[in-house]
C-alpha cells in the first residue's frame, strides 16, 4: 500500500518541518527567553506525528496538483 521511499521522505520531511515549524512558532508566540526550549519540547511531540501523518495525506495530492501544473507549464513553452 505505502512504499517504504514514500514514508522515509515523510519521516525526514516531518522532523524537518515540524522541528522548524514549532522553533518559529514558539519564538514567536513566547519571545527569546528561558522557557522558549521547554515550550519547544512540550509542542514538538504533538507536531512531529501531526507532520508526517500531514504528508502521507497530502502527497499525492501535491504530486498530481505539481504534475498538472508542469504540464502546462511545459505546453506553453513549446
């Protein structure tokens, strides 16, 4: 059903986006100050699954969304 490339790209996409996601956010919501870190661990857990359930869902959808739109773009440049 799943291939194993497809759910390593979401694992490895997940932790990046996630880590990213929920660093900025927390900077953001909290400022630069001690608790930043502790916010930081307490949210990741909850982004982490959420982002690489995310992408399982999403990539096909984006895959075809892309493929769609490059093959328009590649019609009207011949």
């Amino acid at each position: 059903m799943f291939k194993l490339p497809a759910i390593l790209f979401a694992i490895f996409m997940g932790f990046f986006m996630s880590l990213t996601l929920t660093i900025c956010l927390s900077f953001y919501m909290m400022g630069f100050n001690n608790s930043l870190l502790t916010k930081f661990f307490q949210l990741w857990p909850i982004a982490y699954p959420i982002a690489i359930v995310s992408i399982i869902i999403y990539r096909p959808l984006s895959l075809w969304i892309a493929g769609k739109a490059l093959t328009k773009l590649s019609s009207k440049n011949l």
